[in-house]
C-alpha cells in the first residue's frame, strides 16, 4: 500500500476470450509438402486448428486428426453468421 492508497487496479471477471488461429488457403491444407503439414515447422498434431477462409468470408475450421504430414484434416463449417448491431 502506498501514502495514498490501493494502487492496484480493480479486476473485472473475464466473460469471454480470444483463440487466435492462422488463417490458411485450403491449397495449403492439401498439399502435403506445405508447412502446416510439416509437423517439425506447423507443430502439427491431433487436435491443431486453423481457420480456412472460402467464398463470400466465409471461414472453416480444419482440425488435425494426427501429426503426420498425410493425416486428413475434419473440416467444421456452418452456413450461418451472427453481426453484431
């Protein structure tokens, strides 16, 4: 404590956070020989993310099924969008 008082910032309760995730082209995805495939350099393993951008903003998830560089990737989407007003 200080002479004139707490200087410590009051916390507020954290409601909702960021997951950050590369943004890649589903050409990437594909090609074996690229770095997200390359587990040394994307650190690619079951359960990796990242997002896909695709037509019109789209945007997918594709989520590793396992660290070698032919593992497939799932891909998660949805047709619907929320904006904000």
């Amino acid at each position: 404590m200080t002479l004139i008082g707490d200087s410590a910032p009051a916390q507020e309760e954290t409601v909702a956070s960021s997951l950050p995730m590369s943004v890649i082209t589903a050409a990437e995805l594909i090609d074996e020989d690229s770095y997200v495939n390359d587990s040394n350099k994307s650190g690619k393993k079951l359960g990796a993310m990242y997002f896909i951008e695709g037509t019109a903003g789209t945007m997918k998830i594709a989520v590793a099924s396992g660290g070698d560089k032919n593992d497939p990737w799932a891909l998660i989407s949805s047709d619907s969008s929320i904006t904000p007003a």
